[in-house]
C-alpha cells in the first residue's frame, strides 16, 4: 500500500501537496522543497519588479497622452493668425455698420422737424393768412417712430352755390350722404312759410304747446304745455335758438301731428329735387331705433336757396339775440359768424353727435349772395372758420387777409383758385 505524506509550504494564495507513492518514486522531500522554495522567490521577485515598474509605465503613458491633448489645443502660429486676422475683418465691418446707423439715424432727425418746430412753422403760416387745412400737415413728432399730430379733416361734405343762379362755385363730395341734424328744421320753416304766403296761415295765430311737443330734448325754450305765443315767435326759436320744443310744436298745430308733417317734408323734399333725402321727424334729433334723417350738402345747398325767397326768414336768421314771450325772453344765435365774418346774415346751424357740425351760411356782399354748407366738422370752430374762408372766396372781400385754398386736389374735388381774400373768423357755436 502506498504511503503518503502530505507537506505543505506557503503560497501566496494558497498552498501545495507533495505525492509520494510507496515506491519512493518521485522527488525526494528536500529537494522538492528546495524547488518549491525557488519558484516562490522568482515569484516574488517578478511581482516585485512589475510593482516597481507598472507606475512608471503607466506615468509615462500618461504624459504622452497629457502632451497630444495639449498639441491639440494649441493652434499652431499660421492658424493663430489666420483667427486673428477674421476677428479685425469682422470688428471693421461692426464699426462700419454701427456708423452706417448712427449716420442713417442723424440723417432722419435732422428731416423729422420737433415739435417745437413744427409749432414755430404752423404760427408762420397762420400768420400768413393760410387756412387751418394747410397748416395741419406741418405737425409731426419729435421721437422717430412716435405717432405723429394728426388733425381731423375740417368736413365730411361742403359745397358753396350761387344763390341767384344754383351754380356750384366748389364742391366736395356734395352728394354724400350725412345726417344734417338742425338743418332739418329749414324744410319746416320753408313749408310753413309757403303756407303764410299762400294765406293758409298767419305770423300772429296763436300756437298751443301740448305735452307731446314739450320736454323733446336738446336745445329747447322750454314750453310748458297749454303755453300759447305767437307763430312768428316760435319760428324765430326755430331759426334762431335751434329750438326743438318749437318745432315740434309748430309741426303739430299745422300738420295735426309730427308723423303727418313729416310726410309733408319728403314730398317737398322730392319737389324741390332733393334726391339723397329723407326725414323721419322735424326737428332733427337722433331718431328712434337707430334711424336718423339723410341729406347731402347739395341737397341742403338747395333748400337753403328756397327759403331764401322769404325776406322774413333773412330778418330773423340775421339777429344775434332775439326776444320772444313779449320781448321778456332772450334766445341767443347759434349762428357765430354772424358779427364776424362780413356779409353773413343766415341761415342755421346743426350738431348731433353722430352729424358732427353743421352749417347752412349765406352772405351777400356787393350785391353776391352766396350760399355755404359744410357738415360733418369736428367742432365748431372749424367749421366756422372753414365757412368763413369759403364765403370769403365766392365774394372776394372782406375785413382782415386771408389766402385761401378750402379744397384739395387730392380728395377730387372742385378746388378754388388761391386768392386773396378778407374776412375775420369768429368764435365756435353749435
């Protein structure tokens, strides 16, 4: 039976068994220690020796590769160069720009004229004698891209018409229709007075204001109702005050009611030609549901003419207070340029909102009678003053110097000739 005998020596990680049969075959127990022990220390030693030289190894590497990065990174003297050269171009070309700006920039300043300036240029002109119209344009602001001083056109529609012939001296869009507001109380005037002619009725019957015809609103005398005054004092409420209580009630004594009279209205309005018209009530005022009378300026041109053919209405229209209740009751005009602008003695005035302001004028001077609607002004003193510079250029004179050019080529319309004409502009009124 063999024998065996185990020997165990260390081993870094483990250790080693010795077979021996019972032979004695195989090595001895010295000498295979021996061996044993000399491959340990080769072991040893190469373990040693790749300690010590792995790191400087590895170190080495290390800068090799620290080295190439750092190569990468830096740009070689050609190419810093090259990247130099592209960073001046493109500085030159900001410089240009931001030049370029900052001349465009002081090239639009110096053409935009401030505020004060523009203020300045429109006081000249003023000075010159120029209409309102021809100065407006010189406003503008004095911050580049701010919103410039916009003036509102002085009328939607006028026209200026000879009075004795219906020739039509200037025009602009005289066929618009427009809500004429008070104007409408002419056609009432005219009809009454054909009725006064025709001996139908008289300026001294008395009129009864009832409770439908009192409290209509607007401009009013303030009729109570059962109050009884003359029918020529009422018609110089009409004409002069713009009062709307007058009308309604002169309407219901001659016609039964105001629907009946407004009837009476449209079919003189289709007599005398007035094709761009319609009345829904007498006196003017914003109608019910939205529905307002219609004109035109040329339409309005016409019946101004017809209700010149009465003396009294002249009389009346021409007065810058009137007296009614027995002379113990004083109505002031509406009209302003009476007093103001020469030769003016007529014809009547109208606002509502929705109309803007309005005005039928008549002036004579000379022996001339001309005629001048305007509607649809922003206020009352443009449409005064645009008025005024109208009549003054049909007629020719006047007190005070003006150059007029009331129409523009570039709205299409009829255009005066620029002359010099006189005229003092008054104060504004409804």
């Amino acid at each position: 039976m063999a024998n065996t005998k185990n020997s165990s020596a260390f081993f870094p990680g483990g250790s080693a068994e010795v077979v021996l049969d019972s032979a004695g075959e195989g090595p001895g127990p010295e000498r295979a220690t021996r061996g044993s022990r000399g491959k340990v220390k080769r072991k040893l030693v190469r373990l040693l020796v790749g300690a010590m030289v792995l790191p400087l190894v590895l170190g080495a590497h290390s800068e090799a590769l620290g080295a190439q990065e750092s190569k990468k990174k830096q740009p070689t003297s050609s190419t810093q160069a090259q990247a130099n050269k592209t960073s001046a171009q493109k500085k030159r070309t900001t410089s240009k720009k931001s030049s370029s700006s900052s001349a465009s920039i002081a090239k639009v300043s110096s053409s935009t004229p401030s505020t004060e300036q523009a203020q300045r240029k429109t006081t000249i002109v003023k000075g010159q004698g120029l209409t309102t119209q021809s100065t407006s344009t010189t406003r503008s602001s004095s911050r580049i891209g701010g919103n410039a001083l916009q003036k509102l056109p002085p009328y939607k529609a006028a026209i200026v018409m000879d009075a004795a012939s219906g020739e039509i001296l200037a025009s602009h869009d005289p066929h618009k229709q427009l809500v004429p507001a008070s104007l409408t109380k002419m056609m009432l005037v005219l009809i009454v007075m054909e009725k006064i002619r025709a001996g139908r009725l008289r300026l001294s019957e008395p009129v009864v204001a009832t409770e439908w015809t009192t409290g209509v609103g607007g401009t009013q005398v303030d009729l109570k109702p059962g109050e009884v005054l003359p029918l020529e004092e009422l018609l110089q409420a009409i004409i002069v005050r713009s009062a709307n209580d007058a009308a309604a009630t002169v309407a219901e004594h001659v016609a039964g009611s105001q629907a009946r009279f407004v009837d009476m209205m449209n079919l003189k309005a289709r007599t005398l030609g007035m094709k761009n018209t319609h009345f829904v009530n007498v006196h003017g005022l914003p109608g019910p549901n939205g529905l307002d009378n219609i004109s035109t300026a040329y339409d309005m041109a016409i019946l101004a003419r017809a209700l010149l053919k009465y003396p009294e209405v002249l009389r009346w229209s021409s007065q810058e207070v009137a007296y009614i209740r027995g002379g113990r009751y004083p109505i002031h005009s509406t009209n302003k340029l009476l007093g103001q602008c020469e030769g003016v003695d007529g014809l009547k005035t109208g606002f509502v909102r929705k109309a803007g302001f309005n005005i039928a004028a008549t002036a004579s001077r000379d022996g001339k009678r001309v005629i001048a609607v305007v509607m649809g002004s922003p206020s009352s003193d443009v449409r005064n003053r645009v008025t005024a510079d109208l009549i003054s250029w049909a007629l020719g004179g006047g007190n005070g110097e003006r150059r007029t050019a009331a129409f523009s080529k570039e709205s299409g319309s009829q255009r005066p000739s620029s002359r010099r004409t006189r005229l003092s502009v008054g104060r504004g009124g409804s």
